[in-house]
C-alpha cells in the first residue's frame, strides 16, 4: 500500500487551528454558563436563570 504524502498551505492551516480554538472556546463558555454560573454572569432575570438551570438538568450536572 502507498502513502501519498501532499504539502498542504499554511495558512489554510493557521486559519483550521484558528477555527477550531475559537470553536472550543465558544463551548468551554457555553458549558461554563449552563453549567456553572448559577446566576453570577448572566443577570438577566429569572428566565435566564429557569434555562440555565433546564440545561444543568438536561446534561445532568448537579445544580441543588
């Protein structure tokens, strides 16, 4: 079996591992609000909080 091996652009490769550290950021952020904040950054009332606390039960981190 042959291996090709093809030189790829790197810049297409900053901008992949740019992409995906912007995604994983995003989602450490998210899991952090749903799963954490209990109120101290998103003070928007109790319907952030009532969602919030839905995902908490829906991903099933222990919230009380």
């Amino acid at each position: 079996m042959a291996t090709v091996v093809t030189k790829g652009n790197s810049t297409e490769s900053a901008a992949l591992a740019l992409v995906v550290t912007a995604v994983i950021l995003l989602a450490f952020i998210v899991l952090y609000l749903v799963g954490f904040d209990q109120g101290a950054i998103s003070r928007s009332g109790m319907y952030m909080h009532e969602l919030m606390h839905d995902g908490r039960h829906l991903l099933g981190l222990p919230c009380h």
